[in-house]
C-alpha cells in the first residue's frame, strides 16, 4: 500500500512542481495530441461512417468499418503522444507522463475494441452488461498493476500457486490465463458463427433444414475449436484432463442423458429434412408453425401469438402431423344438418356453390358434397374442399365455408335441424 501511496504521491509532486519546463512540454504534447485526435477522429470518423452506411449492416466490411471508427480517436491519440515521446528523448527531455498516458490510451483502445464485440457477438441483456463491466474492471487493475510494477511479481505468484493432475502441474495462473483465452476464443466463434449464419440465411441454393444444420455444425465446431485452442494457448496439457472426460462420460450417461437426447435429435430432424422452418404441424393438441429449430428445441407458434418450446426428443418419439411436408394441398371438411322435408340434391348443389366462392378453396381437386348417413334428427351431409396454403390456417376457411353454406341454405328455405324430443303422456294425473 506504501508503494501505491508513494507512486501517486510522486505523479501529483510533479504535476504541481510546474515550474519545470519539462513538465510543461509534456502537459503541451498531451493536450496538443488530444485536440489533434479529436478533429482527426471527427472527420475520419464521419467518413467511415458514411461508408458503413453505403454497406449491409451486418456484413465484415460493415463490421471493420465501425471498429475503426470507434480506434480513430485512443489510436491517433496514442500515435501522436508516441511521435511526441520520441522528440522529447531526441531532445533529452524526460517523458514520463507521455509513457503513462500512452498506456491508458491503448487500454481504452481495448476496451472499446472488446465492447464493441462484445455487443456485436451477443445479444443486449443485463449478463452482457455484467461482462463489460467485468472486463473493463480487469483491464484497468492491470493497467495500474502495470504502472505499479506490480504485475511481473502478481504473475510470478500465480504460477507459484497450483496443484499436481496426474502427470501435469495446473497452477492457478494457467487457470486463469484458460478462463480469459476461452472467454476471448468463445466470442470471436460466437461471432463468426453468426456472421457465417447470416450468409447462409441468404442463400439460395440451400434448403431451410441444410441452413439450419450447417448453422448447427459450424457453431459447435468452432466452440470446441475455441476450447481447444485455449486450452493450448493456456499452457494446459490435454491429456491431463483424461479425467475430466471420463466424469463427462458418466454425465451423459445419468444427468445429461436427456440433454445429449434432444441435441442428437435435433440434428437427426434437420438432416432427414422431416420438419424445417415454415412447416405447419400438429404435435397433441398443439397446432402452429415452426418458428425456429434450436439445439434442444423447436419453437411453434400458434394463431393466437403463443410461441411454444417443445423439445426435440418429442418430435421423434411421437406422432407429429406434419401438414406441408411432402405436398402443400389439404383436405378440409365441413359437416352439416338439414331437415328430412328438405331436398337433399338441392343442400348439396349449393354447397358446392358456396365452396367455390370461399376465398383459398381449390378448384383443382373440386369441391365434392357427400350424403353420409340420415341421423335421428336430420340428414347428415359434408362439403370436402381442398386448399394450398394450410400455414394461412385452417379454421378460417372453415368459418368462411360454414357461414357461406348457412347463407345459401336460408336463402332456399332449408332449414338446419337441432336435437328434439316428442313427449308422449299417457296418463293426465287427476
């Protein structure tokens, strides 16, 4: 602590000893840099904003453009600091202050360089907030462990820290270094896993299923390439965590069974092309379209907005209807009633008529009527229509027929029959 109180006790000493004009020099150089940058960084900004604006707001060149544009102001900044460094020592002027400022200059250089992707890898949330604060945090401790020259001792007493794994020696710097290098590798995958996402979002050649499961297939490849490299970058032999693997082994077996389930049927969904995104499908009791197709999950959306997650395991171990998978056209039936002293040909001419004026109904297969069966109360007919676009729905249609049909028929005078039932008293009470 003394030595932290001795550090900032010096700096301020010199801060206000400005009778000496080499900190005058310095305290120009700073201030004179910081003026040039910002108009450099207003201008070159605008600039490239202007050329980012011109590309897809997702594309790399897009990407690059922004992140310079968020470099321009602690990158210039440090780069005329550094010219202003070198004058000085060529005129044997001390610079101390030049190299301190330097270094807060580069450090918030990274910050806004890891916020930026950050944001761009991952989507707004509270946790997101969290990280930056986290990292920012970690940049600054050791930025002033730094300055401090405290770090290369903090770094000696971490590796001095550890445990034995079989063969190996995990110390606790190694952890930490493996933390940091997945945290890093694990947002650039994340990030060139979207980007190689919304490529093939836009393609043509592929089928929705094949985007999907190459989107899949990327994603786990580049976060396990991501741990991997690490976990090397790291200094942490791979062998060493044989047993890891074994434990990991025996929680898919009992724990995870059910997780690695739905994962492996996600993947067995998308590469036999059985449901993809846009197909309408009946699962129970649910009826929607499919939304999105998830590692663990799909997501079906009903008529009323509802989305629900239904797990990947389901759709294989159960019975799913699914409406557009081989062909689009859909059958519909709509039931009715007339009465027994109504002309039967006549219910059915019209309801064919009111077929053909629904809106969606095919004229190829025709609309058919069909006399099924004479009830207790009535004679029990059905019009069958066929139609195209079952993701638009299917009890519309069915309202639009039905209420068609009811036009039709009270228009003619036939009537439609309810339940009734005669009482026969045979004796009055007296």
């Amino acid at each position: 602590m003394d030595k932290v109180n001795d550090f900032f006790s010096a700096i301020w000493f010199e801060i206000l000893d400005l009778d000496q004009s080499d900190n005058w020099w310095q305290i120009g150089i700073i201030f004179g840099s910081l003026i040039i940058a910002y108009f450099i960084s207003y201008k070159l900004g605008a600039y490239l904003k202007t050329i980012a604006q011109k590309e897809h707001n997702k594309s790399l060149k897009s990407i690059t453009l922004k992140t310079a544009k968020r470099l321009v102001f602690p990158i210039s900044a440090s780069v005329l600091v550094f010219l202003g460094k070198l004058i000085l020592h060529a005129l044997h002027i001390p610079a101390q202050f030049l190299s301190i400022v330097i270094t807060l200059l580069l450090s918030l250089a990274s910050i806004r360089l890891i916020f930026y992707f950050l944001r761009k890898g991952f989507a707004p949330s509270p946790l997101l907030k969290a990280w930056e604060n986290i990292v920012s945090t970690l940049i600054w401790i050791l930025v002033t462990l730094y300055l401090l020259d405290w770090l290369p001792v903090v770094l000696e007493n971490l590796e001095g820290i550890g445990f034995k794994l079989g063969g190996n020696k995990i110390t606790l710097l190694s952890i930490i270094n493996f933390f940091l290098f997945v945290a890093l590798f694990f947002t650039l995958a994340i990030w060139s896993s979207n980007t190689i996402e919304r490529k093939m979002k836009a393609s043509k050649t592929l089928n929705p299923s094949m985007k999907v499961a190459l989107s899949k297939l990327v994603k786990v490849f580049l976060i396990t390439f991501a741990v991997l490299i690490a976990l090397d970058t790291a200094g942490i032999d791979l062998t060493a965590l044989s047993v890891f693997g074994g434990a990991l082994g025996v929680g898919l077996g009992f724990g995870l069974q059910r997780i690695a389930s739905n994962f492996i049927s996600g993947f067995l969904l998308l590469f036999d092309k059985s449901i993809k995104p846009g197909d309408t499908i009946s699962i129970g009791d649910k009826f929607g379209w499919v939304q999105e197709l998830r590692a663990r999950y799909i997501v079906v959306r009903d008529r009323d907005g509802v989305d629900t997650l239904i797990p990947n395991e389901n759709l294989i171990t159960t019975e799913v209807i699914n409406w557009s998978y081989g062909d689009q056209n859909v059958r519909l039936k709509a039931p009715i009633s007339i009465s027994y002293h109504d002309d039967p040909e006549l219910a059915m001419q019209l309801m064919i008529e009111a077929a053909m004026e629904t809106d969606r109904v095919l004229t190829n297969p025709e609309p058919v009527a069909r006399l099924l069966s004479f009830g207790d109360n009535g004679i029990n007919l059905e019009c069958r229509v066929w139609i195209n676009d079952p993701q638009q729905g299917l009890n519309n249609v069915r309202s639009d027929l039905n209420l068609s049909m009811f036009r039709k028929f009270k228009a003619a005078g036939i009537t439609i029959p309810f339940a009734q039932h005669d009482v026969y008293v045979k004796h009055m009470p007296k």
